[in-house]
C-alpha cells in the first residue's frame, strides 16, 4: 500500500508541473499578442473607391505628386492637353492640421509642375503647396475658400482646390504617381514618419496605431512648419 501511493505522488506532480508549464507558455503568447504594436494595414475599399492605408485613402483615378498634391483629368483619357482638377492628398490636410484658410491661385494666372500653386494658413503660418501640373487656371473652388474644413471631411471630391486646362498634361503625368506606384509611396511616406521601432511616437497616435490629425506640430513642436514643408517637398527655390 505504501508503494502504491509513493508512485501516485510522483504521477501527480508531473501533471501539475505539466499543467505549470502549459500555462506559462499560454502566458507568454497572450502577453505577446497584446504588448505587440498593432499593424498599419493596407485595406482595399469597395471598388472604385481606392485603398486606406491606416487612416489615409489613396482613391483610384487619380495622380499624385510628390508633393501631396493630386490631379485628376477630366478629358478624354490619354489625351497630351485638357482640363484637370487639382487639390492635395488625405496625408497633406492630416499632416499640418486644422486649415484655418486657403490661398489659391486667381483664375487666368498660370502655375507649373512642381513649384508652388497654392498655400495653407494654419495657426497663423502658411504652409505652401506644389502644384502637381501646370497650367492656366480656369475655375477655383469657392465653396472651400469659405469653408476650408471641407478639406478635413473630403480632400479628393468636394474638397477639390481648382481646375486647371494644361497644355502639358502628358508630359506632366510622367513625373506622376498612380495605382499601386501611389500606394508603394504613401506606405513609404508613413515608414519615414513613423519608424515601428520608434517609441516616443505614443502622442501622436490614436488608439490602434493610427495618426492624428496635425501630427507634424507633435513631432516637429515649434518647428511643425518646416517638417510639414519638408514632406510636402517646398523649399526655398519653390517659393521663388
């Protein structure tokens, strides 16, 4: 009898240091799962309507410069001239912020590919943009003159900034970007503002790992205006 109980002992322990062992294993991969930093996720939207990368939307249809401004051709396709729309990118409005006020370009004044077309007022600094074609300027929208927090709510349809009859379209669109090209960059740009190894980016970030609005005044402090021009690719030959 004695013999009989010594060897249930010994079973005993080994399942409970089993069970120890299970557990702790368990331990370690919920610990992993939720200590891990959420991934930044690049999800298809319904058709026609583009990609979001994080909070950021990359609409099909359009061709983006690599200033964060965009133009959309209203003519027919693949035509060497013809009216485009123009206006800046979902990235651009959450990178400086709120937009207190627009300065765009008058109607019959004519702005180039990669200089500055139009500019931002945000706590009382301005912010210039590139156009992303050139041309003569036909139209402008009044509707976000009067209302710049349409840029906020809809950056690419009713936040559209002017229209624009270029006579260079074709050539234009080679230094344009467009499709997955388009979403390769936005991911791009993400990656050089948020390294995953960075750790000091928590006030920037939402719940979920996304960005918020204004982030280049949290990362840039005093000096926002000059990283917001800095990805927004203005210097000073720009301004000229």
């Amino acid at each position: 009898m004695g013999g009989f109980t010594f060897v249930d002992i010994y079973a005993t322990k080994g399942i409970e240091y089993l069970i120890a062992a299970v557990f702790f294993v368990g331990f370690l991969v919920l610990q992993y799962f939720l200590m891990r930093p959420p991934p930044r996720k690049t999800e298809t939207l319904p058709q026609g309507q583009g990609r979001h990368l994080g909070t950021f939307r990359v609409p099909d249809g359009y061709s983006f410069h690599q200033g964060h401004g965009w133009m959309k051709a209203e003519g027919a396709p693949g035509g060497k001239s013809g009216p485009v729309r123009v206006g800046m990118t979902d990235f651009a409005q959450k990178l400086v912020g709120t937009v207190d006020a627009v300065e765009l370009p008058p109607v019959g004044s004519r702005v180039e590919q990669g200089k500055a077309g139009w500019s931002l007022k945000v706590d009382a600094a301005v912010v210039p943009m590139l156009s992303p074609v050139s041309g003569v300027v036909t139209a402008v929208n009044d509707k976000v003159l009067r209302s710049p927090e349409i840029l906020k709510r809809d950056p690419y349809a009713e936040g559209w900034l002017f229209r624009v009859e270029s006579d260079r379209l074709s050539c234009d669109g080679r230094h344009l970007l467009s499709g997955k090209v388009a979403v390769s960059w936005m991911e791009d740009s993400l990656r050089k503002l948020f390294p995953a190894e960075d750790a000091a980016l928590g006030p920037v970030m939402q719940d979920g790992g996304l960005p918020v609005d204004g982030f280049a005044k949290a990362l840039g402090g005093k000096r926002w205006r000059e990283l917001a021009m800095t990805h927004l690719r203005v210097d000073d030959e720009d301004l000229a």
